[in-house]
C-alpha cells in the first residue's frame, strides 16, 4: 500500500468515525425528552436517601464545606441538584393535587 493509498483510507475512516458520531447523536436527540431526568431525579434522592447515607455523606462532606475551588464548584452543583428536586417535588405535587380536584 503506498503513501497516498494509505492517506486516503485514512480520509475515508475519518469520514465513516464522523458519521457514526453525527448518527448516534441524531438517535439521542429523537430518543430522548427534556424531563426524563427530571422526573426520575425525586425518586433517585429517595434511593439515596432510604439507604445507608453515611459513608457518601462522610465523603462528600470535605468537598461542601472546604474552602478550594472544587468545593466551591461541588457546593454550587449540590445546591442547583437540590433545588430542581424540590421543585420537581412540588411540581408533582401540585400536579397530583390538580388531577384528584378535576377528574
């Protein structure tokens, strides 16, 4: 196989890698809802919280109350998670409610 054999078969596997890639990412986005996680975000605290919480607790409990960036960065994201599940929670909750008031 010479030089310019070879340049073009990898041309080629490029452009296969890329397609593959541009196809899976059309499959997520067709597959895929906004919400989905949301709604499943409630139960999965429920999980956490119903099991034993300690040994997470006591490893995450250096990365919230430290004074470095990533602390600060775990910080932010502990309570940007918390805050969507509360209002997920009372998202469903009003929803539950509005659905038994009007049958």
């Amino acid at each position: 196989m010479t030089r310019d054999d070879k340049k073009k078969l990898l041309i080629v596997q490029g452009m296969v890698h890329r397609l593959e890639i541009a196809h899976g990412l059309d499959q997520l986005k067709s597959q895929t809802r906004p919400t989905a996680f949301l709604s499943k975000l409630p139960g999965v605290i429920k999980l956490i919280m119903a099991s034993n919480a300690l040994p997470l607790l006591s490893t995450l409990v250096p990365l919230v109350l430290g004074k470095n960036k990533l602390s600060r960065l775990v910080r932010r994201v502990v309570l940007i998670v918390g805050g969507g599940a509360a209002l997920t929670a009372i998202i469903q909750r009003w929803k539950s409610a509005r659905s038994k008031t009007n049958p």
